[in-house]
C-alpha cells in the first residue's frame, strides 16, 4: 500500500512540476481506523481530461496504481486554477499494489 501511495503521490507531484506551472503543491495523507487518503493539490494551470496527450502515461500510471490499490481516485481540475488528486482507501490488509 505504502509504495502504490508513494508512486502515485510522485507522479502527481511531477505532473504539477512538468506541466501545470504550479507555484504551490500542497501534499496531505491522512489515516484514520477507517482509511487512508492521500491529497495533491497544485495551483497550476489544470489540464482539459478530453485533450490529453496520449504519449504521456502520468495520468494512466496514477489511474492503473490507484486501480491496483482498490483505492477510489478523484481527479478534480479547475482551468487555470489547479488540480487536485485524491486517493482514498480502506486501511484493510491486502492493499499491497
């Protein structure tokens, strides 16, 4: 669970520094008995999801890890506001993607 958060978190974080021009990424993991919830948050130039490069796989590897981790993933992107990404799961054993 830990390395698929990590590839995730490392994933987004570059998205935000390679392509958003973002000034501030707030990163946040939070545990709970319940879950864990993994947030990236940039203030970059977000991205249009129906325009997207299909060369570039950031996004396919965050989706497939997130899959892999039975974790539910949000991607929510405001046009020249930011991005942020959102993976939550249930902390249970088995979630070793």
């Amino acid at each position: 669970m830990e390395a698929g958060l990590l590839r995730i978190a490392k994933e987004a974080l570059n998205n935000a520094l390679q392509h958003a021009n973002a000034t501030r990424i707030d990163l946040g993991l939070s545990l709970s008995a319940e879950q864990v919830q993994l947030m990236i948050h940039d203030d970059g130039c977000g991205f249009d999801p129906q325009n997207i490069d299909t060369s570039r796989h950031g996004l396919v590897g965050i989706t497939e890890r997130a899959r892999l981790l039975t974790a539910d993933l949000s991607i929510e992107i405001q046009l020249n506001e930011g991005t942020r990404v959102t993976a939550t799961l249930v902390a249970t054993r088995g979630n070793d993607a």
